[in-house]
C-alpha cells in the first residue's frame, strides 16, 4: 500500500531555494532595470511640437530656422557651425506643405522617396503605415560616400490636415549601424508629433 511520502526536509529546502533562484532571474532577465531606464530622458522642444526619448549622455542642438528648429540630437559633440556628425539623428519641420509645395504632405513625402529612389545606386527598402492622423513612411537605404557606406534611414510623417510634413533622418557608418540600432529604434519609436501642429 503505497501513501503520501515525504521527502527529507533538506531536499524540501533546496525544491524552495531552486524556486525562489528561478524567480528572481525571471524578474531581472524580463524587466528592465532601473540602470536601463535611467539610460534615457525627455527631451521636449515646444518650438517643434516634438517629445521624445534620449540618451542621458547625447548631444543636443536646436538649429535655428525660419519655419521651426531643426533638432539634432548625437552621442557625438556637434559642431554648431555645420551640425555635423557621423551617429546621429536630425528632425525637420516642414510647414504649409500645399502652399510652399503645391502638393499635400502625404504627396511631397512620396515624391521625394521617388528622388531617393532615382538618386540611389542601392536598393531601399520603404514600409508605409497610417495612424490617425499621420501617413508614416519609413525608408531605409545604404549611401556611398568617399570615406565610408552610411545607413541611413529617413522617417517622414505628413499631416495631409494641418499641411505639416516631419522628416526624421536618421545616419550611422554601416560599421557602426547594428550596434547603435537597439538604441536607434528606442528613440524613433518615443517619438511623439502634436497632430494639431
């Protein structure tokens, strides 16, 4: 007749420790850290309409323009002469888009993917998607230059209602692209645009 066995209290304890190891690596692997979360702030420019997420340690610089400031944010200094770097990305504003342009900014975004297109000597890769407001179009491409091949990506979101075309525009060395695209994609995908701007 076989009953209810117990098991010494000694391996009882090390079921239980196991247990508890278990779910303290399941909490650290699957949540983010505090130190990951404190990684990145935001960065607000009411010029703009723009929120977003950014490293702590980047660099930030609002080139004046006539319509909005351009922003640029890089894990490089940026000359602020030139607004130049290797790693980083810029954001564009474009207002009054069927004025100045005589095309609605969803129009103009597509025409300048075809001037992409053209001028490309590399295949790209373009992914459209709709919000409620927003036509997104994402183009990603490889650029030639003298020194080195760029990955670039080019982000552009038109406001057809209020006329408004972003255009985020993001370039790292391909040497450098896979270790900065976790980074890269946390950035782009915290970025919020004012839907009435």
């Amino acid at each position: 007749m076989t009953g209810f066995q117990r098991f010494p209290i000694s391996f009882a304890r090390s079921v239980l420790v196991a247990r508890i190891f278990l779910v303290v690596f399941f909490l650290l692997f699957s949540c983010p850290s505090h130190a990951q979360q404190d990684q990145f702030e935001k960065k607000e420019w009411a010029e703009s309409h723009i929120t977003l997420l950014a490293p702590r340690d980047w660099q930030v610089l609002l080139e004046k323009s006539d319509d909005a400031p351009i922003c640029h944010i890089s894990p490089e200094p940026i000359d602020a002469t030139t607004a130049s770097y290797q790693v980083g990305l810029a954001i564009n504003i474009l207002r009054s888009v069927p004025s100045t342009m005589g095309q609605k900014p969803s129009e103009y975004a597509q025409s300048l993917i075809e001037q992409i297109r053209e001028r490309s000597d590399q295949e790209i890769t373009v992914q459209s998607t709709q919000s409620t407001l927003f036509k997104i179009y994402r183009v990603e491409y490889s650029l030639v230059t003298d020194d080195e091949s760029m990955n670039i990506i080019n982000i552009l979101e038109a406001n057809d209602s209020t006329g408004t075309l972003y255009m985020m525009i993001w370039q790292a060395p391909e040497s450098k692209a896979q270790s900065f695209s976790e980074m890269r994609e946390k950035v782009l995908n915290s970025i919020h645009l004012d839907p009435a701007f």
